[in-house]
C-alpha cells in the first residue's frame, strides 16, 4: 500500500512508489490506483486530448512536471506484471482514464471507475 497526501505527492514520489509497487506484483495480482485532487484536459489537433492529474509539485510554467494519465498505462505496460488493474480518480477529467483506456490495448486487463 502507498499513501502519498499533499506534499508527498510529488511527481517523483508518485512515480517512483508506484514503479516500486508494479514491479512487486505477480502474475494474478491486481494493481489499484486511487486519485483525488485536480485534473486537468487540453484539447489537442483533430479533436484529441491530453489529460493529467495534478500532482503536488506541477507548474504550469514546466509541461513536464505533470502526471499525465499516459504516464499511468506507460507504467502498468512497462513494470506491472500482474493480471488486473482497478484504476478511480476523482477529480475533474477523471474521464481521460477511460479515454486513454480505450485508445490503447492495455497488457493487462483495465478497469476504470471515474
């Protein structure tokens, strides 16, 4: 279990216990994400859109320092081995999990609840 409230929630922090906590994770283990905060969406060219959470440490000055909701499925595809993932936010733009969900064919089985 990691816990990351207010400072902790540092892009780097999230990163890197989450990464830790993927790759602990066996085959039939099911990986479960929580957010709630802010969120953010901008509309790209042909009516896509980029969406991310707003982790403790983002500046709008840095487009890098963002936890986009990318950086979640890049994870799970890179360090989960496990079978299931359960990922929630409640935040505004919640919705990008499901939309990113759809627009890339997971490894492992997702669910969102936003």
């Amino acid at each position: 279990l990691v816990h990351l409230v207010d400072k902790q929630g540092t892009l780097p922090a999230i990163t890197e216990k989450m990464t830790a906590l993927m790759k602990r994770a066996g085959p039939g283990d099911t990986f479960f994400f929580y957010f709630a905060g802010h969120g953010g969406r901008e509309v790209q060219a042909r009516g896509k859109s980029r969406y991310w959470f707003e982790n403790y440490d983002c500046d709008p000055a840095r487009e890098n320092s963002y936890f986009y909701t990318a950086h979640l499925f890049d994870a799970l595809d890179q360090h989960f081995k496990g079978s299931r993932a359960l990922l929630t936010a409640d935040c505004c733009h919640s919705g990008g999990l499901t939309v990113v969900a759809a627009a890339r064919p997971p490894r492992c089985q997702v669910t969102c609840l936003t």
